[in-house]
C-alpha cells in the first residue's frame, strides 16, 4: 500500500477545506509566528506563480467535525500551519492569534499598477491607487463593480493595465498548492522519517507533536484539551499569560479547563516548568500506562494495541482517559506537594535537575500512588522520592528511555511499587555501585553532572553549612548567592605542576562556600589557608570566616565530605586528596540516600 499520495489544491478549495474541519489545523489557537512582511512575500510568490512549498497531512480516522459529524478520512496538517493562517489572513480576511492570545488582523495591501504588495499603512489606506485589502476583492460580491469603482477613484491610471493585474490577482484564488497526503496506517515513527525527508530545513517532528495534533481533532473538546495542555505550559513560565488567555480566547475560557490551571497565575515556583512534550509523556503514564507518545496517538486513533485494527468505539473511551489523567496532571494540590516532595529530597533549584524525564516519571508515578488509597502518605513520598534520586543517579531515563518507561510502569503495577523498587536498587545500587562506579563518576570536571548535583542535595537534605561557613547552608547558598569554591586554588595548582582545567576543575575540588570566605582564602594553599583557621580557633580573632571551635570545624569538614587531614594538601598530594574526596562524596550520598 503506498505511503503517501500527491495532489494539487487550489486555495479557494483548500481554504474551503479548513473552513469544513476537513482538513485540521491543530495550530490555529497557537500564537501566529509569521510577521506580516511574511504574509506579503506568500500573496507576491502566489501571484507570480512561483512554488510556495508542499504541505503534508496525515489522515485520521473518527475525527469530529464541525455539526457532530465524523470525518472517514479528516486530514491533520503537520506542516504547513503557518501558510494556511496566512492565506486565511489575507484571502479570507480572518484574524490570527497573537502573542498575547488576541485575535487580531494582518492586512494585506496590493497595488495594482505598480503590481506590489505591502502591509497596510495608514499612508497606503490614503492613497487610492492601492486596494487597501486583498481580502476585501477576493469576498466582494461583485467583482465587477469593486474594479469600476477602483476606476472611479483613479481616472488616470492606465485601465488596461489595472484590468490585466486584477486578473492575475484574482489568479491566485486558483493558485495550485501540492498536498502531500500520508497514509493513516503509518505508524508516528515513519510518518517522522519522512517528514523530516521532505522538509528542507530538516526540522524534527517529535511523536509529541503528533499527539498534539491528533488531540486537536477530537471537535471542540478535542481543540480545548490541547489547549489545556499547551496553556498549562506558558503559564507556568509566564503567569502574566492568563489574563490575555481569560481575555481573549472565549472559547477556552467557557470550559473548567481554565479554572482547573488558574492557580497558575500565582504561581511563581520554577523547579519543574514542563514543556507541552513533558505533559504529553506523563499523561501516556497516568492516562494509559505507556511509555511513548505515539501510543498515545494510536489509543486516540481508537487502534487497538493487541490486534493493531481501529475500533471507532475505543475513541470516546480514549479521550475520557486523556481527560481524566489531564485534569490529575494541572491540579493545583498535585502539583505543589510533588514538588515539595521533590524539594525535600535536596533538589530545590532548577538547576539541581539536569533530567526533565527523571521530573517526568516521578510526577507520573506519585500521581499513579495517590490512586493506591491503601498506601500512606510517608510511603508514597518515600518511593517517590527514591526513585527520582536513583534515577538521577543512574540515568534511568536518559537515552531510548519509553521502552524502560512502559517496562517499569507494568512492573510497578504486577509486583507493587515497594518491592519493585527493592529489585531495582538491588541491580542498580548495589555495594560495588557505591563503593567503585560512584566514586568514578565523580570523576569529572562537570557541576552539571547529576552525581554532583546530587551531592549538593543530599547537602541540603542534611542541612550542611558551606565550607567554612559557621551558619550559611548550602541550601540558602543556592537559592541566593554562594560561590563554587576550589578547595585547592586554581592559582597554586597552576603554579605547581597543575596547568589544565581537567585536573584543577574536578568536581572533587570544588566545595560550595561564601563569596567572602572565597575571596579571603583567594589563592593561598590549603596549608596556610587552614593555618590561619588553626590560629582563629586558639585566639577567637576572627580572620577567614566565622569558626571559632575546633570540634566546629570538623564537623564543617565532615559535613562538606573534606578529608580531615585538609591542612596537610600540598600539589604534591593533591591526587591523593581528590580520591579520598571523591570517597567521602560518595559515602555522604550513600548516607542520604539510604535515609530518604
């Protein structure tokens, strides 16, 4: 059976098209990003004739139509929204969305003698020799009388001239655009392939972006729960968005789905913003216990999973579970406690959290947890808690991640989500990961690595000052202001046998620490630097931070995992020093994670 078809639409037929929900453009209610000089170079390549590029629908089956009709065949767009709005801008005369979610116009001028086009200005709407917009041609109800009153207004331009641009301006409602047409039985993956094939710029189009689109042509409700997911995402970066959201988009803003995210516009917490990909693969988890958005995309194309044939009758009962696992996703409680539970492991800065998906199947999995009414609250955090820190730890969703996604859920859900834990840590974490792999992997120069990172929470969890510090805690350091200290110099190291960034710049060197506490010990040598500390605990006069207590200042060793034998680091020893570190780091995440 052949992959693809190719035709050939006029505009006036292709517009009449979308007008019919015929061919779907999940796009519609997102922000048009094409500027109007855009717009005006699509209407100037149209008129000349010139190719203005395919689009490429995908087919689905059962989509709703406008009047509660069922489309056999409906067409989603997936390349080529933003010249659809335009030509529904300036043929058709409709509004796009803006960025603030208003609908507004983009009008498009011609002149027919000098056969330009322009955006409309106030100086082209006063000068009668320009049709001020196209759009007021292409819908007038005689064309006849538009040209004789046009004619009217410029007695001398020249009308032979005017007649003949008129026609090859009224040519571009006939104008033929080609229509890639993929089949509907093309899984996302290939449906992928070849759009990146055919697209010039090679731009990916991710299986979440299908879900998206595949949301959107379930009718009006289909249309709001994409906008759920879509608006969900912009105001948890940008709050300010709801009041153009309530404003102007009455459609959306006459379901529960806006009350349902509405909390948003207070919110100011940025641990976790997930992007509409992020929400798609959590729903796949909640909703219907798969690790890939193209599953997603079969459940609601009513593909049944066992025999791969399309039940019509799946679609209703999909959508009620995409729903259900939405509104579970965008509550207001869910959320915060996920993220207070997440923050009370230590991760309490976005920076902390170098995997989105580690975010992602966490959130999925506490939300799958509160259904389990039998488990208690500790429990619950317990788990969750676990699990994102193992992940983090051993990369657990990094890579080909689905297929481990839908093996874990299906694991969770046979053997119970404690002793499946149990299993995993028993593979994963074993003494040897703690004692050998761990140390290792903190063998790098990265502070993004999530074995650092880590550490840094388990710091926080623990309540640890900074090095050196007598009261300021890492966890304050990382919310406001702290400095990534080396505990040897950079400087020294330099100047003794030290020269590159891969040996100075070991995460196993750098401990968090005051701005002021940095800039006192600057480039001195553990040895002195230590010595005046030595010389602050015996006198009480203060010289480099605040300690003043030798069992203090173990203790702020033993809480920044520094070797106590410190004073004793020379270049000569440094090597020696980074192992003995890197022990301790990883003996401290050991501690922290055994005590979640």
């Amino acid at each position: 059976m052949a992959k693809y078809s190719v035709t050939q639409s006029a505009v006036t037929q292709l517009l009449a098209h979308v007008k019919s929900d015929h061919i779907a453009i999940p796009e519609l209610q997102r922000p048009f990003v094409w500027d109007s000089i855009k717009v005006r170079d699509l209407m100037d390549s149209l008129y000349k004739g010139y190719p203005v590029g395919y689009l490429i629908t995908w087919q689905s089956v059962g989509a709703k139509l406008k009047g509660g009709q069922v489309a056999a065949h409906q067409q989603i767009l997936i390349d080529g929204q933003q010249r659809i709005t335009a030509l529904r801008a300036a043929v058709a005369g409709l509004k796009v969305i803006n960025k603030k979610y208003k609908a507004v116009r983009i009008t498009i001028a011609f002149n027919p003698i000098t056969e330009e086009f322009a955006t409309l200005t106030p100086v082209i709407g006063k000068n009668p020799q320009w049709i001020s917009d196209i759009s007021e041609y292409f819908n007038a109800d005689s064309p006849l009388s538009f040209a004789r009153e046009y004619l009217e207004r410029n007695p001398d331009v020249d009308a032979k001239t005017f007649e003949t641009n008129l026609a090859r301006l009224e040519g571009i409602k006939n104008a033929q655009i080609g229509i890639i047409g993929l089949a509907d039985d093309l899984d996302v993956e290939t449906v992928s392939e070849i759009f990146i094939r055919i697209n010039s710029k090679g731009v990916p189009l991710s299986s979440a972006d299908f879900a998206m689109s595949k949301i959107a042509t379930y009718g009006d409700r289909g249309r709001n729960l994409r906008k759920l997911i879509d608006y969900f995402c912009h105001l948890a970066v940008a709050p300010h968005a709801y009041a153009d959201i309530n404003e102007n988009d009455h459609e959306f803003a006459g379901t529960p789905y806006l009350k349902a995210i509405s909390w948003l516009k207070d919110e100011a917490e940025d641990l976790y913003d997930p992007e509409y990909s992020d929400i798609i693969r959590v729903t796949g988890l909640v909703g219907f216990s798969r690790g890939k958005a193209s599953s997603i995309v079969s459940e609601l194309s009513g593909r049944d999973p066992e025999t791969r044939r399309v039940d019509e009758e799946r679609i209703p009962v999909a959508y009620d579970k995409l729903e259900r696992a939405l509104l579970q996703i965008v509550n207001n409680y869910h959320f915060d406690n996920f993220l207070m539970l997440i923050k009370s492991a230590g991760f309490i800065t976005p920076g902390m959290v170098n995997s989105k998906n580690a975010l992602n199947f966490a959130y999925a999995l506490y939300l799958r947890l509160r259904e389990d009414k039998g488990m208690s609250e500790g429990e619950r955090k317990r788990i969750v808690k676990r699990w994102f820190v193992m992940s983090m730890l051993t990369g657990r969703h990094s890579g080909s991640f689905e297929s481990t996604w839908e093996q874990d859920i299906r694991r969770i859900g046979e053997q119970g989500p404690a002793n499946y834990l149990k299993q995993v840590e028993e593979s994963e974490l074993s003494d040897a990961f703690w004692a050998v792999a761990l140390p290792a992997a903190l063998e790098t120069t990265s502070t993004v690595s999530p074995f650092f990172q880590t550490f840094l929470a388990a710091q926080v969890a623990n309540n640890s000052r900074g090095f050196l510090s007598k009261g300021i805690t890492v966890a304050a350091m990382q919310q406001q202001s702290g400095d990534i200290h080396h505990i040897v110099p950079k400087d020294y190291l330099q100047k003794n046998g030290y020269p590159d960034r891969g040996d100075y710049n070991q995460v196993a060197n750098f401990a968090l620490t005051e701005t002021a506490i940095n800039i006192s010990i600057s480039n001195k040598p553990p040895m002195q630097y230590m010595a005046e500390i030595a010389t602050q605990t015996e006198s009480a006069q203060l010289i480099l931070g605040e300690i003043t207590d030798p069992d203090d200042l173990a203790a702020n060793l033993a809480e920044n995992a520094v070797p106590a034998k410190l004073a004793q680091v020379t270049a000569g020893s440094y090597k020696e020093f980074l192992v003995e570190r890197r022990k301790l780091m990883a003996a401290t995440i050991h501690d922290y994670y055994q005590a979640l």
